[in-house]
C-alpha cells in the first residue's frame, strides 16, 4: 500500500531516514557553502536589459564545478540572442543520473538574468549583504536563490540516497525577464532536454500549479504633421493615442469584475507601460506610439483576448480623422495552465514540505508569468517551487531591497532535496 508520498507502508523506516539524512547534510553545509554560493552570485551583475548575461553563466559555472558538479556550457547564437533584445547569453545544463537511470527525468529550472536594481537600496544592491536573517541584493529572491536551491539540494540527493533511480537536471538560464525564448525554449528547441517532470523557480509556502500569461503589444498612430498655430491643418497622432488609451483603460475597469477560478489569481490587469511621440510643443505630432501589456488568465483564450484588444483599439482609433492606426504584437507568453500530469510533483513536494514544516502546504496559481509556461506548453508537467516568501511583494521582487530569508531558503532546499528523493523512489507511485 503507498502512502501520500509515493511510499510503502514498509518503507516508512527507509523514508524517515533518507528524509533526515537529506536535512543534516543540508544544515552541515548551509552556512559556510550555501549561503556564500549565493552571496558570490549576487555580486556580479546579470542585469537584463541590457542582457549582457554570459559572463555570469561563466562565473556560475565555475562555482558549480567547485561543488563537484560536471556544467554543459550552450553558448545561444549570437543572432538568436540579438533577435530577442539581448547582447550574450549562455545557458547551462547539470545532469546527474542515479541507479540504472530507469525512473524519470526531472528537471529544476531557475533563471540567472535580473532586473536593473533601480534606487531607493539600502545596501549595494550586489554586496549580497546579510542582516537580520535576510540576504539583500537584486536577484537574491529572483531566482539567484533557485540556483542555490537546486544545487545543494541535488548535491545532498547525491551523497544521502543511494536508493533512488532516475536523472535530476539543473536549467540554469538567463532570459526569463524579457520572454524565456533564449533560455528554455532554446533549450528544447535544440532537443538539448526533454524532462518528464519540471520544477522552476517559485517560493517557500505554495506549490505553484498556474499563473498568468502575458500579451504586450504595440499600438502606432501615424498622422500629418502641422503648425501649432493652424492645427486644423494637421492629424494629430497623439490625439489619437489619448482616445485608444482613454477606450483601454475605461476596458480596464471593466476587466475587474472577471476572476480567474484558480486560487491566488484574481482578475486580469492591463497596463499602458511605454508612450512617446511628437517632436515639438509647436508642432502637431504626426507619430506616437504605446506598448500595453496585458495579463491572461489561464481560464482564457490568448487569441480571444488579443482580438478583444484590437476591436477596442480600433473602434476608439477611428474618432480622429486621418490618423492611420497600426497594431502588432510585441510579445506572447502564454499561461500556465494546471493539469492531471502535474499531480505526482504536486505530491512530492507537499510530502516533502509537511516532513520539513510539520504542516502541508497549499497548491494554488500566482498572477505572474514565468518560464514555467515554457515546459508546459511543451508538454512537460510543471510546477512552481523556491525559495521565497508568501508573496513577491514581501521579498521585494523587482524593487529596492530585494531580499531572501535565510531560512526560507534552507527550508526550500530541504523541500526540494525531499521531493526528488520521492519521484525517484523506486517505489514511487
């Protein structure tokens, strides 16, 4: 008979002892290795934009390698790179087989590529500074913590169970701030990887199952330039956008009423991020142009929400006479979307959390978007799993003083270390 982890009755003795032969190996080595490893990947920029990301992979490497880790190196072509907003990047893949290799291939994703840090930081935002229990600097939270979390949860597996089969996989990747494209689907495009189970980079006290999608596009008004001192001669392009954004966000409104099914995710968000146009106070402005982003539910359809957009952009930009509206889409990134296959992660890990926790932690969706959607949407089951806080909001994520708890992420890496031990438990469901 197997219990909730995957595990027999009979084996409750083995489990108990793998469970805490995992977490003494992870305490032993967590305050003089862990923490240190990430500290020295805080402190080299990975900033993207502008995306000049693969003298941190390099510097990632090495670090793995002094771990004992055997790192693939996967320069992207330099086109490729360029043609997605970037200046370098390259990706790298650990795979570490167990036993005869017969049980599944699960692979941790985490991404290496940041935000800029912006203003407002109480410490150097690369000092990896820690206070109080917290380890500030850009990338401490997302995800530079993953890439700890991965890897010394993996390096325990390796030296506290011998009676596990299957191959873990780190994705230590670098575009997830501007799409994924160059990372993870880079990866699978090549045939690089082709993993049973994926885990990427997420926080302490939820198993993420779903988020949000992501469809930005650019909205450009061309008009007829005039003078300001007979603007009835001219077709004002910025008059134009005014009416599209004042139709968008009168849309906007609109959408809070429309709530996603899935805990954790509420109603769709629309956002105006970008605006420029005109080139003089005396001139009537014959171009503008704005980028919107707009958030997907995984209960809708990217397609039906694209052409809902466009008949709103539309509608509000024929109201100016002679002012040509062209509309195109600047990125799609579709949802992750729960689904059956996720269930044996979804085990593994609230097994593994209430072993660590004492208590089981809940499944839910975030409104986010990740490269988790990447796997899925390539038919590879996917969760969410990290180190983290309840909520992004709490570790600052994307603003001053981004920081992750220490002890959220020896937590996390026990929780992973844990969870793999179950999925590749010869006697796992």
């Amino acid at each position: 008979m197997l219990n909730g982890g995957g595990m027999s009755e009979n084996d409750s003795c083995y489990e108990k002892t793998a469970t805490d032969c995992l977490g003494s190996v992870i305490d032993r080595d967590f305050d003089h290795a862990q923490v240190p490893f990430l500290q020295k990947l805080v402190s080299v920029p990975s900033d993207n934009p502008p995306g000049d990301c693969a003298p941190h992979a390099v510097f990632s490497a090495g670090l793995l390698e002094e771990l004992g880790f055997k790192v693939e190196r996967h320069t992207v072509p330099q086109d490729f790179v360029e043609r997605h907003g970037m200046k370098s990047a390259t990706n790298l893949i650990i795979r570490e087989r167990f036993g005869d290799g017969s049980g599944p291939v699960v692979a941790l994703n985490a991404h290496g590529d940041v935000v800029p840090p912006g203003e407002g930081w109480i410490h150097d935002p690369y000092a990896g500074v820690i206070e109080e229990g917290r380890l500030y600097g850009r990338g401490a939270a997302v995800s530079k913590s993953d890439f700890a979390t991965y890897a010394f949860a993996l390096r325990a597996l390796k030296e506290a169970c011998a009676n596990v089969s299957g191959t873990i996989e780190l994705h230590l990747t670098y575009d997830e701030e501007i799409g994924g494209h160059v990372g993870p689907g880079w990866l699978l495009a090549e045939g690089l990887s082709r993993p049973d189970y994926v885990v990427s980079a997420g926080f302490t006290y939820d198993v993420m199952i779903a988020h949000n999608g992501s469809l930005q596009l650019d909205v450009a008004f061309t008009g007829r330039a005039a003078h300001s001192a007979w603007p009835e001669t001219g077709a004002d392009a910025i008059e134009a956008a005014c009416r599209v954004m004042s139709a968008l966000y009168a849309y906007r409104d609109k959408l809070s009423g429309h709530h996603s099914s899935i805990e954790g995710i509420d109603a769709p968000t629309l956002v105006i991020g970008t605006i420029e146009g005109g080139v003089a106070a005396n001139v009537v402005p014959a171009q503008a142009r704005f980028r919107l982003e707009r958030r997907i539910l995984p209960d809708e359809q990217a397609d039906d929400v694209e052409a809902e957009l466009r008949r709103v952009i539309m509608r509000a930009a024929s109201e100016v006479a002679g002012v040509e509206c062209i509309v195109s889409q600047h990125l799609l990134a579709l949802p992750l979307v729960p689904s059956e296959g996720q269930a044996p992660l979804i085990h593994a890990l609230q097994d593994a959390a209430e072993a660590v926790f004492g208590e089981r932690i809940s499944k839910k969706g975030m409104p986010l978007f990740t490269d988790a959607r990447i796997y899925s949407n390539a038919g590879c089951p996917t969760v969410l799993y990290g180190a983290g806080p309840r909520c992004l909001q709490d570790a600052n994520g994307h603003r001053a003083n981004e920081h992750v708890v220490l002890e959220d992420l020896r937590r996390a890496t026990k929780v992973v270390a844990g969870a793999l031990m179950r999925l590749l438990s010869p006697t796992a469901a």
